[in-house]
C-alpha cells in the first residue's frame, strides 16, 4: 500500500512537472499569441463588424460575410502558461513581402491583364503586408492561406483598374496607347491600389502596407509595332512642339513691330497734337486777330527759306 501511494505521488508529481514545463511560454517582441481551448479562441466581446476602424472598411453586405469575433491577443513578455488542452499560436507581426505572381498552385513568372484597348500585358512587382493585430481570427482560422487570398484579391483588383484606366487626366499620355499610359503613371496606379485593398485588413486579417508595381510589359511580338507606334508619336509631339515654338516667337516679333510702330506714329503725333492745343489757346485767349498775326510771323521764315531756294536756282 505504501507503495502504490509513492508510485501515485510520483506520478502526479511528474505529471505536473511535465505541464508546468510545457504550458510555460513567452511571446517575442515581433510575435503576438492567440490561445484555443480545446479548439475554441479566447474571445472578447463584439465583433469586427462593430469594430469603428474594421467595419468602416465594409460595406453592409461584406460585412454579414465577414463579420469575425474578437479574440484575445497575447502581448509580447511572459512567461505565460497554458493547460495542455490549450494551444498557442504565434503570428509574426512584422511586415512581409510577397510577389504578386506568388500562387501556392501555379508557377508563373508575370500575370496577365488587359487593357482598355484589349491589349493583353505582363505585369510584375511585389505587395508589402502584414497581420492585422486587429483581427487575429480571421488571420488564423478565416482562410487557410489568408497570403494567397490577398495576393489573389490585390491581383483581382489590378486588372479591373488596368482594365478601367483612362490616362487622360493623368500626367504623360498619349493619347490612343493605354500601355503607355500605364506606365508613366505607375505611382498612380500604385497609390489606388493601396487604397483599394484596405480592405483586406476586415476581410482576410491582413493589413495592407504598400504596391509595388514594377513593369507592365506587353507581348513580345507586339513589342516591335509599339515602339514604332511610340517613336512616330514622339516625332510627331516633337514636330508639333517646335511648330507652336516657332509660331510664339513670330507672334511675339509681330507684337514688337506694332508696338515699334505705334510709338513712331505717336512721337510724331505729339507735336502735332501739342501746336494744335497751343493755337486753340491762343485763338479763345486773342481771337481770330491774334491766330493771323501768329500765322503770319509764322510763314515768314517759310517764304524767306523759299526765295532763297529760287534764288539759288
């Protein structure tokens, strides 16, 4: 009997040992834990739909479809401990990267999407993202891969805007080639695309940081015609720029010609101008009688200049 007891006492003992051994645990300073008992997740009250920042990002039918509990996130310390009917779950909170041709499925090197001129493009680059401490739940336990629904969801939308973008109010179109202005706005389409996928935080649990956007190629065997497409409109901008530089500088010319014109016609306009005053004031101050007698001295020096040219010839 005494040795049963020792045998149980030890028993217990170990047991105990064991758990306190395996239920301690510390969560990094990158790191945030989530804990399930017996498959369950801790949880808060509420849900993200209600959340102020989450449920802004939705709208009223996303939200009956995305709609997760609250659960309690284990901040970074410890050390912790958990029964051995818990789980633990880390999730690195610190930003990653992923290429947007990434497919757990399908190895490719670009994605295709096509234009509003039906032009069909390669496009390359990389998203930047990260756990939504947030939303934890829908991180963990909403989808199976939540990195390849936001890779699929950011591709998705991409091809709706490259499908859909008109470079008219953009900077450097060119009117009639929508790759071209797909191109030259690539920090456009970048910064819509960060704001297009915002809501990938209330949807999949994962907070969206940046696009990156690289290149968007078209074919190989319609690469040729298009660069002769572009060099011709460049030849022709080029030509319409020096046609309208040209034209300035004749019209600037011409505006300098009236002007030079018109100060001549009034320099010699203004002593006309000046005798006509001085006369007419004379005539109201002396009368006609003065007006005769100023004419008459005036034409003295007129016929004096006259007889002597008559003289002389």
């Amino acid at each position: 009997m005494p040795t049963l007891l020792f045998g149980l006492l030890c028993g217990f003992g170990l047991a105990a040992l064991l758990t306190l051994l395996i239920g301690v645990y510390s969560v990094g300073p990158t790191q945030r834990g989530v804990i399930t008992t017996f498959g369950r997740a801790q949880r808060l009250r509420g849900m993200t739909g209600d959340d102020p920042v989450l449920g802004g990002l939705l709208s009223e039918e996303e939200k009956t479809r995305y709609n997760y509990p609250v659960v309690r996130v284990i901040t970074p310390g410890g050390p912790y401990f958990k029964w051995p009917w818990q789980t633990l779950y880390k999730v690195d909170m610190t930003i990653q990267t992923a290429d947007i041709t990434w497919d757990p499925e399908v190895r490719q090197s670009f994605i295709e999407a096509v234009t509003r001129d039906n032009l069909t493009v390669q496009i390359s680059g990389q998203i930047r993202w990260k756990p939504c401490e947030r939303n934890l739940y829908a991180y963990l336990f909403g989808a199976a891969h939540p990195s390849a629904h936001v890779v699929g969801y950011f591709i998705s939308t991409l091809r709706d805007r490259v499908a859909t973008f008109d470079g008219e109010n953009a900077e450097g179109s060119v009117e009639g080639v929508s790759i071209n202005d797909l191109r030259r706005n690539l920090s456009l389409i970048n910064r819509h695309m960060e704001d297009a996928c915002r809501k990938t935080a209330a949807r999949y649990g994962i907070e969206f940081d940046a696009a990156l956007i690289t290149n968007i190629d078209p074919p190989s065997d319609v690469d040729e015609a298009l660069a002769s497409i572009n060099t011709t409109q460049n030849q022709v901008a080029a030509a319409v720029s020096q046609s309208r530089a040209d034209a300035e500088t004749k019209l600037k010319m011409a505006e300098q010609a009236v002007q030079i014109s018109q100060n001549r016609a009034e320099a010699e306009a203004a002593p006309l101008l000046e005798l006509a005053k001085t006369l007419g004031a004379m005539r109201s101050g002396g009368g006609n009688e003065a007006l005769e007698s100023y004419l008459r001295n005036a034409s003295l020096p007129l016929r004096e200049r006259a007889a002597e040219t008559i003289l002389k010839l």
